[in-house]
C-alpha cells in the first residue's frame, strides 16, 4: 500500500453530479468524519464528471444513479482511465448501486444496451425480470474482512452475477442482495469494494468506514471514536429489517 504520510489521507468522491442518489454523499463524510476523529491529515475532493480522476487518491467512492447517469459516468470514466490507474497504483474503491454495476465488465444502461465497464471486479450485471429489489437489508459481511453485520436499503432493477475471482462481500439474511437468488450481496476483490447497499451505507456501517482507512494507512487497528449514534442507527434499522415479512 502506497504511503500517506507526506500528502496526509486523500479522499476522492467520483461524479457527484452524476452518481449521488439516495444520499450515498453521507459515505465521504463519514470516512472523512471517522479520519479527522482520529487526528489524521486528511483531504477530500469532489471530482465532477467534466473533469479528469486524479489518480494519486487514496480511497475512492462512488454513489449510485439513475440509468442515464449510469451511462454517462462509465462512459467518461472509460475515457479517463485515471481510477484504473489509481487502482494499480493500490488505491482502495468502494462503490454502490450503479457504481458497483460499472466497475463490473458490463450492465444493462437506459437504452437497454449492454454496455461494457471498467473491468475493476469480476461481475456481469444484467436487469432483472421479476419484482424490483426494494427494502431494508440484513446480510453477513465476508468472513475473511472481519467485520460485523451490514444494514443497508437496497432500490435496484439489477441482477449482479459473480465470476471466479469476485468473493460476495455478504450474504443476505433479509432482502434481496445481487437479486440471483443466491443470497450473495455486493461483491468484492483485494481493494476494490462493491455494494447494492445505500442508507448511506458507511452510516449505518462505520466499521466498513474504518475498514477502508485500515487499508490505506496499512495498519491492524485504529483508535476508538464514539459510536453512540451510529449504533443507534444501526440498531433500528436492523430491527427494521428483521421485522419485514420473508
């Protein structure tokens, strides 16, 4: 992992303009938030659509977005190339909803084209047929990340499949998750992280908040912050989960 202390932390939230649906802005500020908490040196930058993607951040995030939008941002981020870049470079990602289907290989955009994505996790995201994943999630997150239960609020049309090399970054007990039926939600390779999860997620999951900053300091652990609120978020809305009818 590339070293932070001469520049201090850097944030980047990818295409606002385009991809910030449902209040997933709320997940650059919780990382900023739980890093200035700590004392870190840290910096935020909001990267319009019309301008190039530095590739010198550390941790990236990506909202989610309508079907037109969708298209908008793979297209120009394919153009760009700097979060690739960046990824080789061993920047953390953390993406949601549409920005999940676009570091995919390919999704369904709003002309009902398959249109190719950046290739970032081994995923293919195609629409789905029956009823429209709406509701309150509950799902384990993948043992090997360490981390406790994930609650989130998922509003998607798409079905995301994994290939061989993608690890599900959960598995469902309530709601729909990649809409398979498999019961895997989101998806997750090295670095690069993948949910359908908005709430916004790192709200309602400080811990994957924290996680991502574990990852770009290269440390075990971090100093502990006061979680109050966020448990108390987190306690409702996973009551709010497992009351909904199976």
């Amino acid at each position: 992992m590339r070293s932070t202390s001469q520049n201090g932390l850097r944030l980047v939230w990818v295409y606002p303009d385009l991809l910030s649906t449902y209040g997933d802005q709320g997940n650059v500020l919780v990382v900023e938030r739980r890093a200035r908490q700590r004392g870190l040196d840290v910096s935020r930058l909001d990267v319009r659509s019309d301008q190039q993607i530095p590739t010198s951040g550390d941790i990236y995030l990506i909202g989610g977005g309508e079907d037109r939008p969708q298209r908008l941002a793979a297209e120009r981020l394919m153009r760009d190339g700097g979060l690739n870049r960046a990824i080789a470079n061993g920047a953390i990602v953390f993406s949601v909803c549409a920005g999940y289907q676009i570091l995919g290989h390919e999704f369904v955009n709003d002309l009902g084209q398959r249109q190719q994505g950046l290739g970032m996790l081994d995923v293919i995201s195609t629409r789905g047929e029956s009823a429209r994943c709406v509701g309150d999630v509950l799902a384990d997150i993948d043992d090997p990340l360490g981390l406790p239960p994930l609650t989130g609020f998922e509003n998607h049309q798409g079905v995301t499949h994994l290939g061989p090399t993608a690890r599900p970054f959960a598995r469902v007990r309530y709601g729909n998750g990649n809409g398979t039926g498999d019961g895997y939600e989101g998806a997750y390779k090295d670095t690069v992280f993948g949910t359908y999860m908005h709430g916004p997620v790192m709200a309602r999951n400080p811990h994957i908040a924290d996680h991502l900053l574990k990852l770009a300091l290269d440390v075990n652990g971090l100093p502990p912050v006061d979680d109050q609120w966020y448990e108390a978020l987190r306690n409702e809305r996973i009551a709010a989960a497992t009351a909904q009818p199976a």
